[in-house]
C-alpha cells in the first residue's frame, strides 16, 4: 500500500523550488511559521484566497510566481534553511521518544478519533473534541511517538453558517476538493485506491481509505461516498455529527470496525488502542472477535483486549454520551454478536448503563467495560466523571473507582501568534536556544518576565487590530459578494474600536456554556460597554448544533442584541466560526470569558490558547481553571447557581477590577500592571496546559504499560481484576 503526491499536477514548480509540493503534502508546515511563510512569500493574494492551503495555492498560481521565488536569493536562502529542517524532523531516532525508551518497546499506538481538527483546510471537526485530537497527534508527532491515527473523510465538513437578519443560523454546506487539499488516496500495487468492505455487516458497506501526513504521524480517513456504495450508503460519510440516530450509529460502526479492517489491510499495525470519546468503541468489537477467530478463549481475548485499551472520556453531560436503542442495535449487530459467540442479552450487556437499564447500549458505558485504563481530561471532571460512571464498579467507593485524569493541553506551535514568537527568539532564545522543544519546562518560562512591558503591549495591540482588520475584511467580502443586508453590518464588528477593553467568547452554542449570561441585566450592561472613560466591548462567535433548537435561539438573541443601538455597536458577533478565526480571538482580544454551569465544563481549552498569548481568563471555576487558576493569572469566580447573580459577578468584576486595571495607564500608555498579568498568564499557562506535557503524560503513564498487556504473560494482569468493571460470561445460544 502506498500513497503518491500526483507531481504531475505541479510541473510548473521550478526543480529548485520543488520541495514546496512535498511540504504541502504534510501539515508540518501548518505549526511552522518559517514554513507557512514559504507559501505566503511565492503569491499573497493566492495564500489569502485558497485560505492558506497550500496545495491549492501552488495549483492555481500561475508559474511566473514561483519562477521569480526560485530566483530570488533570500526566498532561496529560507526555503534552504526549511527544507532541511523538515527534513531533520522527519528523520528516524532525532525524537524525543527516541532518545527515552529503548527501541524494544513494544509500542505504537492506535488513536481513534470521529473528528480531527488539524487545518481549516481539512474541516473534519466540529469543536473543541476535534481540535483536541488534532493537537494531541500533533503533540504525538513532536514528539516521536509511534502513532497512528484513524478517522472519517466527511465530503462536506461540519457546517458553515449563515446568519440570517433576524439572527437565526442558517446551516450552508460546502464539499471539499479533495484533490486541491493537503490529503491523498491510499493506494493499492496496481495503483487504485484501497477500498475496504467493513466487517459483517448485511448489507454490506465499502471505504475508500485517504492518508494526510501529520508529520511524523499517518492519520487514515475513511470515505464511504464512493460508487461500490448504494447512495443510502454513500451518505454516511458525508456530513459531521448528524442528527439521525441510525445514520449516526452506520457512523461510529464504520468507523470502529472498518477503522480497525483498514489499519490491517494497510499492515499499520499497532500494539494497543487510544479511544478519544466512545464515537469509536466498536473497534474494540473487532479486535475482539478476530483474537476469537485466532483461538482465544472469549475470557482470554476480552482480557487482552482490555488491557492494550485506553479510553478518554471527554463530558459529564449526560445527553452526550451515544446510546442506540436495542432494535436498531439488532439490525446491524445480531449477526456480529453470534461471531463473538455471546447470546443477544449478553451482547446488549455490554453497553448496558446500570443506571438506565433498558435503555440501550450506551456506548461510554461499553468502552469502559472493554477497556482496561480510563481517564478524565481535568482534575475536576475526573471526580465528576467517578461519581457519574461509579455504577459500573458497584464495590467500589466513589473515589477508588478507576477513572484517573490528564489535563487536556493544547499544542503551542499550532497556538502561539508568530509575534509572540518572535518576542521568544529575541529575549529566550539567547538563554534556552531549545525552548521550542521543551516549551513544557516552567523554567524557560521566567525569561518572559526580562520582555520589556513596552515591547509585549505594542505586539499584542498589533494583534488586537489584526483581529479587528480581520473582522472587517471578512464582511466587506459578504457584502461585495451580495450575501449580506444592511442590518447586520454593524452586528458583525464593524464599530468596533481597537482601543477600547475588548472580551471574547467563543466556542460552541450549547445551553450549558452560557453565552448569553452576560445579557441577564441589560441596563447595566449597556452602562458599562457605554462608559465614556472606560468602555468595554464583547465579540461572540461560535455555532450551534444544527439540531439543537434552543443553541440556536440564545445565538439568535445574542445577534440581536449586537443589533441593539443602545450598545453602540459594541457588541458584535463574527460569523462563521472555524480554526481560522479562532486564531485572530485567541490572538487579538483583551479577556477570555467562560460562563459554563458547573461542572458541566469538562476541561475547555479555548482558554489555554488565549492565556499562552497573553489574553487574560475570566471563568468559572470549573474545567481546567480549577487547576489553571493562581490569582495573578486572569479572575475566577464561583458560580452561585443563580444566572442572575453570577451575572452580577461579572459586572462587578469588569467594573471594579477589569476595567479599572486595563484603563490605567502611565506616560508612555502602556498599562504596566496590567502587562504583568499577561505574563504571568503566559509563564503560568504555556508550560502546563500544553499538549507536549500532556503526551508525556501518556506516555509515562499509560501508553508504555498499555501496550506490554499485548505481548506481556498473564502475570502481568496479575493485581488489576478491580480495574476494569465485571462483563457478561458468555452464554451461548
């Protein structure tokens, strides 16, 4: 099996230039600004129009531009210095993983996930469970993990969204060229592309299998949306997190048993399985059956399976959790659980919730059963997530039960503004030249304190306008294009002004998040975003689900009070939320803001991003900023239970504190005090919520014991019968 970058295609790239094809073929360059600069430099206004895709931008720039880079000496001298870069990074045995486990170790790892944001480029996310296992392969890759990953070529995405003047989302889907992006068929010796059938299943159903090169980590994509395919079947992988319960499960069983056939077929073969959420426990299903099929006993082969499964559970919100009803499960799993040789009842036990018997099968409650080692992802929500799934373990107290945690991290490379980098090679480098391989060390972190104030208030005011010329400019696009009416120019950001105290929020637009707490008193509030000497000002974005009505009426609520004359313009909302524009928030704005009901935040990363850059958290205390929180790094505050009152926090806070705090200033206008916040937001948030240290929380925690289970005796199980909670004996029919 193999995959080939069609060079064809890119004849008109001169030979001295011609490594820009291979790097756009592997998202290293997308956490490397020396090389996302390459692209930039050889044509800006195509950069800008393919939304910084590289493969798309080489394909439609015409060869008088890449000819004059391919001239031009110091175009010539960067691209040397990337290139070899790139090509030391790819090398084997330079990582850090190399260099601290012995190549014995029977490692490699499998990380199933249904969403991997890794681009925007590559929409196959929704949120933030996606861009979390898009930084954790990443984070993988950095690092020289032996990984690979498993998900779905969705043909249109998530959704785009359309914001109608009234201020309902309109959901608007866009197909993806395939061949324009940084992704590539798999490809068989007789140069087709690999098509797999998904196990036992009646009728049956094909995937076509696509790579994309996440460094050092292969990540396969699954594509049902090809003609072996009847069309019922072709529509599976069309569309991210559908609202049909049938479609949805036809989902998450391609993806676990036919993600587990393809990394077979394509001999990837790995020693044991990471689950990020339950979308793909069903592959548990398949390395099951085929241990059944190579002589195991079903005690023996569940045991195996157990032990080399690490399962990420990712909400406490129950609604959350995937539960099929038992007549859908029989249409598409009776066969399957005969080949396993259980009786229906046993089988259906599996994911039997103990709490809500009956129910169906649930599919976190099934990847616990079947997985040996389990983890929260926050101190917080690993006591949260012991109290909920304790019926599971019914001998065991609440907090024995074997749900440990590992704090989410997000990847910095991908995170930190290129400015903000460059402040780092000026003042860290000369201490640390490594930094940028252990920015997980607390220790590089004091240099930010010897940035001069000055210096680190000119680059962020730089990425505040930034973030609003942005906004401005993705407007007057809607509205040269005829997509837009008048109402909802100034909604969008367009009087937003770079000098006022700026807040952001933006995430996903679920009930439990609170986007519209701030608007529970709205007198007060238009008196603060109105005060002549210290205005504030809020920028929304963010989706709802398409099928989630009430999301959708509180974003609708929050447009039209962006509509509001009485605020002055001062409350906006940016459509059409993606990567891209989470870039620009987490960059540009003053204040991160977080209003979840606790303890329904299971972690939240959005606020890592924007603390690393200097942005300062206001939050609940729920999620990450339980730990995060040190008081000198942003404000908390606990939530009373009561919307009304936890909205008054809010105000006080920006009030007395917030406001007063960015406002003052000294002779030269930079708010010192203020300043020093934002370092010790970076100094404080960077090292520690980072997806560096996370993996390497993995690794020394889990993965290496994981995956000795698929080769070590039975002593090795020997003391761990309480961890994983008891399973169905089989009876046979």
């Amino acid at each position: 099996m193999k995959t080939e970058i069609p060079y064809d295609r890119f004849a008109h790239v001169p030979e001295r230039i011609f490594g820009l094809v291979d790097l756009a073929y592997n998202l290293w360059w997308s956490w490397h600004s020396s090389a996302s600069v390459l692209f930039k430099m050889v044509n800006r206004a195509e950069w800008k129009m393919s939304r910084h895709n590289p493969v798309r931008m080489l394909l439609d720039t015409p060869p008088r531009f890449l000819e004059r880079a391919a001239a031009t000496p110091e175009y010539i001298r960067r691209y040397d210095i990337t290139m070899h870069r790139f090509r030391d990074y790819m090398a084997p045995g330079t990582s850090w993983f190399a260099q601290h486990y012995p190549a014995r170790e029977p490692l490699t790892i499998a990380y199933f996930s249904s969403e991997f944001g890794l681009h925007q480029s590559l929409p196959f996310y929704a949120g933030g469970l996606g861009v979390l296992a898009g930084d954790h392969i990443k984070a993988s890759s950095d690092l020289g993990v032996p990984t690979v990953a498993a998900g779905f070529m969705y043909a249109e995405g998530y959704l785009h969204q359309h914001i109608e003047a009234n201020g309902w989302q309109r959901n608007v889907a866009e197909v993806l060229d395939r061949d324009a992006a940084p992704v590539l068929r798999v490809l068989d010796d007789d140069g087709k592309q690999v098509v797999v059938q998904v196990p036992l299943v009646d009728p049956p159903i094909y995937v076509a299998v696509w790579k994309v090169q996440v460094g050092r980590v292969p990540l396969y994509l699954l594509d049902t949306h090809i003609d072996k395919n009847p069309p019922e079947n072709r529509s599976i992988s069309s569309r991210l997190y559908t609202s049909d319960l049938e479609q949805r499960l036809r989902q998450e069983l391609v993806l676990g048993l036919g993600g587990r056939k393809v990394l077979h077929t394509l001999g990837a073969e790995y020693s044991a399985m990471h689950l990020n959420e339950g979308h793909s426990a069903f592959a548990l299903l398949e390395r099951l059956r085929e241990r059944l099929e190579a002589g195991m006993s079903f005690e023996e082969a569940r045991e195996q399976v157990r032990g080399t499964s690490l399962f990420t559970t990712h909400t406490p919100v129950a609604a959350a959790h995937d539960v099929f009803p038992e007549d859908l499960m029989a249409k598409y799993f009776r066969g399957y659980s005969k080949s396993l040789g259980l009786s229906w009842n046993d089988f259906m036990a599996l994911g039997e919730d103990p709490c809500r018997p009956g129910a169906g099968f649930n599919m976190t409650a099934f990847a616990l059963r079947m997985s040996r080692f389990h983890n929260a992802v926050s101190r917080r929500h690993g006591q949260v997530a012991r109290e909920m799934w304790q019926p599971l373990w019914p001998d065991l107290p609440v907090d024995e039960v074997p749900i440990d945690y590992i704090t989410n991290g997000v990847h910095l490379p991908t995170w930190l503004n290129h400015r903000i980098e460059s402040l780092f090679d000026q003042y860290v480098d000369p201490v640390y030249p490594d930094w940028r391989e252990n920015y997980d060390n607390p220790i590089i972190w004091e240099v930010v304190d010897e940035i001069p104030d000055d210096d680190l208030w000119r680059e962020h005011q730089w990425l505040k306008m930034k973030l609003f010329a942005r906004i401005r400019e993705r407007k007057r696009l809607k509205w040269a294009g005829h997509r837009d009416e008048p109402a909802n120019l100034t909604a969008e950001g367009l009087m937003l002004d770079t000098a006022a105290l700026t807040i952001g929020f933006a995430r996903r637009f679920a009930e439990y998040k609170r986007a519209d707490l701030i608007f529970m008193d709205p007198e007060r509030l238009e008196r603060i975003v109105n005060n002549r000497w210290r205005p504030v000002q809020f920028i929304f974005a963010g989706k709802a689900h398409p099928a989630d009505e009430q999301g959708k009426r509180i974003l609708q609520k929050i447009y039209q009070y962006s509509q509001d004359p009485r605020f002055g313009g001062r409350i906006a909302f940016v459509e059409d939320y993606d990567e891209q524009v989470a870039h620009y928030l987490v960059h540009g704005v003053d204040v991160w803001l977080n209003t979840p009901i606790p303890p329904m935040e299971a972690c939240g990363t959005s606020g890592m991003k924007a603390g690393m850059n200097g942005v300062l958290n206001l939050s609940v205390l729920d999620g990450w900023w339980v730990e995060g929180y040190n008081g000198w790094n942003g404000w908390a505050f606990e939530s009373r239970g009561d919307y009304r009152e936890d909205a008054a926090t809010i105000y006080d806070l920006i009030e007395n504190e917030i406001a007063p705090l960015y406002y003052s200033r000294t002779m030269d206008d930079v708010p010192h005090r203020w300043v020093q916040m934002m370092k010790e937001s970076m100094k404080s948030i960077a090292p520690q919520y980072c997806a560096l240290r996370m993996l390497k929380e993995y690794v020394t925690r889990y993965y290496p014991t994981v995956c000795r289970f698929a080769v070590g005796p039975r002593e090795q199980m020997a003391g761990l019968e309480g961890v994983c909670p008891p399973g169905p004996a089989p009876e046979k029919e």
